[in-house]
C-alpha cells in the first residue's frame, strides 16, 4: 500500500521500513527471511516500496544486493536523501519480527482502503449479495495474503487426475512416475522421486551415502535435467572428481594424483567436456541455513527450468535461522522447510542424514527410522527415507579389532587366520526402503565399487562393458 493522505501515525512506521531495508543492503542473509513475507506493496513511503522492488529485481536477474546494483536498478527514482536516511540506519538482528509488524500494518491500511470503496459500491447498480461477496473476496484476499490452500472441487480434481494419467500413459517408461534414480529395483520400490517429495537417504559415516547420492546426481544429468547440489561437506571440485571417476571407470586415486595413463587422460578429458554441457549448480559453502536455500533455490529454478531435483548433503551441517536453543527443534524447522519448498518448486528434494551411533552397539547392525539422528521430524516430513548399509564396513572393522587383540595378547601370528579377508575392488551393499508414503517397504541389494566410488545394481558385471553410465 502506498502512501495515503491523512492515514493514522499507528498504521505505519517509516523507521521499521528503513530498518528493514537497511538489514537488507548490509546482508542478502536478511533478504533471504524477509522472502515471501512482504512485497514492495506492503512499505508506506513510496520510496521505500522503489528500493525494495530494486531489490527483487537485482535477486531476479542474479546480481548482488548492494548499493550500486540497487541504486542502478532504481535509476530517476534514486532519491538521495531517502537512501542516506536507510543507510545511516542500523540493521536488526531479528528481521522477520519487523517484517511480520510491516505486514500486518499494511493489511489495516487496506482493510481502511476497502472500507472506504464500501460507499461508492453501495451506489452502484449492483444486487446486495454481489457486493457483499467481492468486498468478502478482498477482505480475504488481504488477511490470507494470498498463501492460503486453494480449495478445488471433485469435478477440478478428476480433470488434474486424468491429465496425470494421460501424461503417465504417454511416458516412454510407464513404471516411473517421478525422476529415474539409476537404479533399476529401487525404482520398482519408489516409481522413481516424484515431484514435490521430501527424500532423506541416512546412513553412518563411511557407508558411502554421498556416492550412493552423487550416482543418482549423474542418472539425472544423463537424462538433461537440471540439479542443484548444496555441498556443506565436500569441495565442488573433489564432488566433480568423484563424479567423473564414477562415470567413466577411471580409479579415483588415479584422478586424485593426476596419474592416469594416456586412454584415461582421454576418457577424463571427454567426460570434463560432457559435464560442461550439464545443468549442475553446486553451493560450494559449509554454512547455509532454509532461508538460503529457499532464496537461490528458487532464483535458479525461475531462470532454469529444466531444474528437477535438489540435493543437500547433509542436513546435519545445515544452520538454523530461528532462536531454538534445542538441536532437535532447529532440526524439525529445517525438515519442514525443505519438505514445503520440495512442494512450492514441485521438484523432489534430497537431503542426506547421519544416523545415530547406538545402532553400532546391536548385533544387526542394519538401520532402522529411530536411528535417525537428533530429531522424529525427518520421519514425520520425509516422503521417502532410504538407508546405506554396507555390512563389509563393520566386518572389516571387527577383524582389525581381533588382529590387533591377538597382537597384543602376544599369540603366534604366524598362524593367525582371519575370519573376514576385504574385496579390494567391490563389496554387496543394501538400499533399505525404510519409509515409502506411497509404496512398499523392503531392501534392495545393490554392489559397491570401491575404486570408483560407485553403487550399481547388483546384476551389474564389469566384465561385461568397458564403461560404465548410471
């Protein structure tokens, strides 16, 4: 709402408009709480309103939100004056408060904008019940702020079932209904990772849970679908590495130390020029918080459409923007978000999770959803919740630990037979289906390639191919 003549002192205030102008100018962190809470609508002095449209445009077309894009965007609106005024303002810790108060002053100026048509309606030739139903509209228009659920009938509902099935019958594969995963038993289990769906793949660390990730990262690319990758733990340029190996059956160590024979040297540079060509975009930043994911995930989803699947790794990593002292609480804000913004954007969402370590103390060591570390909210929000269990981990692990007792117990090691002798080059792993909202439950068994760093069905043979594609 602009600025109106006479308008009472209580229903708006300019100094909580520049200071949330200014949080904005000296943080895009404070743009990213202020998203889809207010419009440019919403601030009372018209300036004001010029800036913060600024704002939306310089997020929009990629640019950073500061001074001199501002103030380019804003061109014969540039005021001076007004901006010195935000910029000699000090920024808010607590953004949202403000913006939450900007919000609700601007609806009581509308709600008096609406009260005052109601006279000019009453003298038109318009039936009683006609009137009351728009100045109705509006009224709800402006308390709901346009975010409430849209209520559909039966009959709208039945036509949006139909053009599904219609789009699922002319599908090349009939038996996916979401994005293909890269493997072929665990899309019987899901029907691939449909739209809207919050993923949550867990495991202990060491499993290979972002492998497990990075493979259905690559099926996607294959298939020239965007993905965007929020890596908290690992370099973009080690998860390329990783990526690569993968795909072209080039041994990580060898990509790692640059020592690759000429046919590998080949296959590397044919593969770098492949994934030039794909629509990958990779945070490359051990802290985010659901404000910034939110933010760039929806700024690269409206400049690329082709984006269909988001990956987070991992959600432990992920800081929390609200004031919850308790882990577990800033854990639940951050599921919810991710599973609400999974469904704004209509793609599916992947986040990765560590699993407790009391699991390690049980005999079967295989996960279950109470080993989810740190919060129940990942089980309540998750679509889908898949583990990696790779059961040669902890068999290796128990023989180191009877090799060193018997070292230590000074026993002829001559004769020292061990019980677990390690496959250098690959092991059987599981893909437990521990939840599946709309599907069966079960484990899918699968093989893991260590020198690449990749899981494959386990009816794979690499004897069989010279390459391998996910």
């Amino acid at each position: 709402m602009n600025q109106t003549n006479n308008m009472p002192s209580n229903l708006y205030d300019l100094d909580m408009e520049r200071s949330i102008l200014s949080s904005i100018l000296y943080s895009e962190d404070g743009f990213s709480e202020v998203y889809g809470l207010i419009n440019d609508g919403d601030f009372y002095l018209k300036a004001h309103a010029d800036i913060y449209k600024a704002i939306l445009e310089c997020v929009n077309n990629d640019e950073p939100i500061d001074f001199a894009f501002v103030k380019k965007r804003l061109g014969n609106k540039f005021d001076e004056v007004t901006f010195g005024e935000i910029v000699a303002t000090n920024s808010i810790i607590d953004i949202k408060k403000y913006a939450d108060e900007l919000k609700e002053k601007s609806v009581k100026r509308a709600l008096i904008a609406v009260a005052h048509k109601i006279p000019t309606k009453v003298n038109e030739d318009q039936p009683a019940k006609e009137m009351v139903d728009d100045i109705s509209s509006q009224i709800y228009a402006l308390v709901e702020g346009g975010q409430s659920g849209v209520i559909k009938e039966s009959d709208q509902i039945i036509h949006e079932l139909m053009l599904e099935m219609k789009k699922q019958k002319e599908a090349a594969d009939k038996d996916l209904v979401g994005l293909d995963t890269g493997f072929r038993y665990l899309n019987e289990y899901t029907k691939g990772f449909k739209e809207g769906e919050l993923i949550i793949i867990a495991a202990r660390p060491g499993m290979g849970k972002t492998a497990f990730v990075l493979n259905v990262i690559q099926k996607s690319l294959n298939l020239d679908k965007g993905v965007v990758f929020f890596s908290l733990e690992m370099p973009a340029a080690h998860l390329m590495m990783r990526m690569i190996s993968a795909s072209t059956s080039i041994p990580l160590s060898n990509i790692l130390t640059a020592n690759m024979s000429d046919d590998e040297f080949t296959r590397f540079g044919d593969e770098c020029k492949n994934m030039m060509e794909k629509k990958l975009f990779v945070y490359d930043n051990s802290y985010v918080n659901i404000h910034q994911i939110r933010t760039n995930l929806r700024k690269l989803k409206a400049k690329h459409e082709e984006i269909s699947l988001c990956v987070i790794d991992y959600i432990g990593l992920m800081m929390s923007s609200s004031n919850f002292s308790e882990r577990h609480l800033q854990i639940a804000e951050i599921s919810r978000g991710l599973k609400l913004l999974a469904r704004e954007l209509g793609i599916p969402i992947v986040a990765l999770s560590q699993l407790n370590r009391g699991l390690e103390a049980r005999s079967n060591k295989r996960p279950m959803l109470s080993d989810l570390r740190e919060s129940g909210a990942i089980e309540q929000d998750a679509d889908v919740i898949l583990f990696v269990y790779r059961n040669d981990v902890y068999a290796e692990q128990e023989e180191k630990e009877r090799y060193e007792r018997a070292l230590n117990e000074g026993k002829d090691m001559e004769s020292y037979t061990p019980k677990f002798v390690p496959n250098a080059k690959e092991e059987k792993a599981e893909v437990i289906v521990g939840k599946n909202r709309n599907g069966a439950l079960g484990t899918v068994e699968v093989v893991f390639q260590k020198e690449f760093t990749r899981f494959v069905d386990n009816s794979f043979n690499p004897s069989l191919v010279s390459e391998f594609q996910v």
